[in-house]
C-alpha cells in the first residue's frame, strides 16, 4: 500500500487501503474494518490516515494478516518512496519502492501462474 508520513502521521493511498463489499470475503472485510478501527480519519475518497501512537498496532495487525497468507503482499506491506525514512516499529511490514518505475511498468497480474 503506497504509504507516506508527514508530521507523525501514517498515510495510506485512498486506492490501496482495503474495500468493504457487502458480500465480499470474510476476510477482506474484516481487514478493511480492523484497519478502519486504528485510522485517525478514513474518509471515502480520501487517503487514511494512522496517528503514530497506533503505529505498533497497525504492524501486528499488518504482520497478522500477512501471515494468514489469504491477502495478497501488496495488500500488507507499506511502500514508501526511496527518498523516505521508514520509521524502525514499521520496519518489518515496509519496504521502498520507486512509484514511477510502477506507474511506468504497470502491476503484473497477481493471480498469473508466471
């Protein structure tokens, strides 16, 4: 999920963070609604945003999902641009990645057998 921190605040990508869908998969939404309960603000249409103070949580909870292997990877890590400090209690669910080389290439499908 394309992440971002300005002044001790988590940022996620409006169209990274997880979808509720009334009939969706159990646990996609409880992703979404786990997640939704830690957001300072997660506005429809808008970036959500994570206090510092949930920062431990919304890792165990990343790492959690993550382990349940039932969401994709870029569904449970945070990517941050190159130039960006990764704080250390985010370490271990972010990595770095260049957005334009991304934008560029465009997303191999995840599902393909390749």
């Amino acid at each position: 999920m394309r992440s971002r921190i300005h002044q001790q605040i988590l940022y996620l990508h409006q169209d990274d963070v997880p979808h509720y869908k009334k009939k969706g998969s159990v646990v996609r939404n409880s992703y979404f609604w786990a997640l939704r309960s830690i957001t300072e603000q997660s506005g429809f249409g808008k970036d959500w945003e994570f206090a510092d103070e949930v920062w431990p949580a919304l890792r165990r909870m990343l790492t959690a999902f993550a382990e349940a292997g039932y969401l994709y990877h870029r569904e449970t890590i945070l990517e941050f641009a190159p130039a960006d400090e990764i704080p250390p209690v985010l370490k271990p669910v972010a990595t770095w990645v260049d957005f334009d080389d991304i934008e560029n290439k465009g997303f191999e499908d995840e599902d393909s057998d390749d």
